[in-house]
C-alpha cells in the first residue's frame, strides 16, 4: 500500500484537510467536533491576517487515496523577530498512523531547511494564539473552547522523531461554587475600598474600541512571556469579530487604577458544551442553535482564555489584588447567571510562578498539559 504525501494546493484540498478531523476521532468520545468555518477561515489567506506576516505550507498524506494524515509547517515574521532568527513551527498535525506522521514531519522539516530555518517548534496551529502545543495530560475529559484535544499516541510518535520538551502549558480547573479562603477576601475587599481602584465591565455597545483597548493591553502584559508575539491591529480586529458572539459584559472586566487600565480578564461560557451536536456544521440548522443558545446560555464550565495586568505592576501587591478581585467578579457571575459550577483557565507556562501562585490560592489543579516541543533541524 502506497503512502504519498502531497500539498493542499486546492480548495477541494482544504476541505479534506480540515474534514480528516472526523476520521481521527469519530471514536473518541471526548472530541468536540469544531465549526468547519472557522477551521477553513484559520487557513486561509484571504481571511486570516496573520498571513500577512507569515507563510504556512499544508500537506496530507494519502495512502492508496485516502487521507491518513495532515500536518502544517510554517514561517512567521514575528516570530523571527521576538523568538529568534532560524526559529519554524510546525502545528495541525494530526494522523492515523506513526509512519505517515513521521514522514509528514520530516517533510514540514524540509520545507522549514528550505526556508533558512534551523530549528521547528511545535505543534502550534497556526499561531502562539491559536492552539499551541500537544495535550500530553488529560485525555480523559473533554476540551474546552480554544484549546485542543489529541490522540494518546502522538506524545510518543513526535518524540520518536527527536522532538523534546521546550515548554509545558497548563490549563487549571476550579470549583467556582466554593468561596475563597479569608486571606483572599480580605484582599479583594480592600481592594474595594480603595478609592484609586475601579472595576468595570466592558460595554459591547463600544465593542470595536474596547476589543481594541484589551488586546493592546494583552500585548502590553504578555510582552515577556516565552512564545509571545504580538497581535498585530488587524488581528486584534479579526479577533474581535471572532469573539464578539460570545462576549457576555458581566464576564469581561477591565481594572483601572487612578483612571488607568492596568488589568483585565475575559471569561467566556464553554462555547465546546454549545457546539458539540452540531457536528461541526452551522448551515441549514446549526446556526439557529448556536444563536439561540447564545441569548442566554447556561453552561457547567466557563473558561478564562485570556488574563493580563500590565507589565509595570507584575509581581506587585497590587497586581494580585487586582487579579482577584476580576476573577471574584467573574466567578459570582458565573455561578448566579450562568449556573456554571467549574471553571478552567489558562494555559500558563510552567516557569510563569506568578500567574501560577495566582492558581494555586483558591484551591485550583492542573487538569491538563499541553507540550511545546522543539527539535534542531
């Protein structure tokens, strides 16, 4: 039986390449099927503006015809510039069996040689802001929005391939029905009570500009994280557009301290538990769904993809205090709107101690790990 591997090149090509998900996991009963849109708008140049300063090359693998395997490897500008010249990445890579893999690997690696760089991270799809890393912990339990799911087998088949551990990624998980010790309420209340402190949420009815003001404020306080690259203003644009269905205004609050915002959190119903029986498909019905459960979702986890207080407070008194006093506001929120009883935040790097400690006060655990590996080429 003859394996190929062949760019997409075609539109026909790109269905394939995001469908092949279907066959990797119609077993798994912890897969969340994603909008088909949304994973052909990820890979397609005329929609997503992180082509603008980047390249990515697609490739199947086809054995006697049928697809058993996929991968991406790609250049980023940014990335070069803010990680390091000679740093590619490799990311969508999913397959049904480790032959295939393993060639679809040695293939982005080529390509990335090609290109002048000397070594590849990964898997990260497409970007830092994406879906990065592979889940190496937590199996057994489905994802929630924004993050991914893999098969058990791909820990040991990127290794395999000469792949090690660049960096961990942590997702923590809380029971948010539980009220916080007497330290933390303590510190939020002053917080409270201090005049220089505001807490407000977002108005979506100035959505443009306030997705604006918090996605310069994410470029602001994740400037010195590993793996950062900043979001250019048409991708905080794109973003926004993106985000904005699922944006609740008592779930988004932004701190200001003496009329200056300095910190913010988004937190969002796990849109995975809305879209899981739509099977991937909006049109004819799926759309209606999805709307309807919007108006007035009720959801049993909520999900903190993105968090940030502004580097010239970070590892102050005051950067945990505001920090607490947003996820308090989210967190009653969640329980007495929404019904929810968990919520998972994150990912967090595994050197960040700060946001970690932040973690680890009320009582949260890491329910998955997802891994960055890097391989000299």
């Amino acid at each position: 039986m003859t394996l190929a591997i062949r760019p997409v090149t075609t539109t026909a090509d790109r269905r394939r390449f995001v469908d092949f998900l279907w066959d990797v996991y119609k077993d798994d009963p912890f897969w969340v099927p994603p909008l088909k849109d949304e994973e052909l708008g990820l890979i397609d140049p005329k929609k997503n503006p992180w082509f603008e300063h980047a390249e990515a090359a697609l490739w199947l693998a086809e054995r006697d015809g049928k697809v058993v395997g996929r991968v991406s490897a790609q250049v980023d500008q940014l990335v070069l510039d803010h990680m390091g010249a000679g740093t590619g990445q490799i990311g969508m890579y999913e397959t049904l069996e480790q032959e295939a893999g393993a060639k679809l690997l040695q293939t982005a690696e080529q390509w990335l040689r090609d290109k002048g760089m000397t070594r590849a991270l990964g898997p990260i799809s497409l970007s830092i802001w994406d879906q990065p890393g592979l889940l190496v912990e937590g199996y057994d339990e489905a994802p929630t929005a924004m993050m991914g799911h893999h098969r058990r087998e791909y820990k040991g088949w990127w290794e395999a391939a000469g792949y090690g551990k660049a960096k961990d990624l942590y997702t923590y998980e809380l029971d948010i029905r539980i009220e916080y010790p007497p330290i933390l309420n303590r510190l939020i209340d002053s917080g409270k009570r201090n005049p220089r402190i505001r807490l407000r949420q977002v108005d979506k009815s100035r959505f443009d500009e306030e997705a604006r003001l918090i996605l310069n404020l994410l470029n602001d306080a994740w400037s010195d994280n590993w793996g950062f690259v900043p979001l250019t203003p048409a991708e905080i644009a794109y973003a926004g557009k993106k985000l904005k269905p699922i944006i609740f205004e008592d779930l988004v609050v932004v701190a200001e301290v003496d009329g200056v915002p300095k910190a913010f959190m988004i937190t969002i119903p796990d849109i995975n538990e809305l879209i899981r029986d739509l099977d991937g498909r909006l049109f004819p019905f799926g759309w209606a769904k999805l709307l309807w459960r919007l108006r007035k979702p009720r959801v049993k986890r909520m999900r903190v993809p993105l968090m940030g207080v502004t580097r010239d407070l970070q590892g102050s008194r005051q950067a945990g205090q505001l920090a607490f006093m947003m996820i308090e506001h989210c967190r009653q929120a969640s329980v007495n709107v929404y019904g929810a009883t968990h919520g998972e935040f994150g990912w967090v790097l595994d050197d960040n101690q700060g946001m970690i400690s932040i973690a680890q006060l009320p009582g949260a655990w890491v329910n998955k790990i997802y891994r960055i590996y890097e391989k000299a080429l």
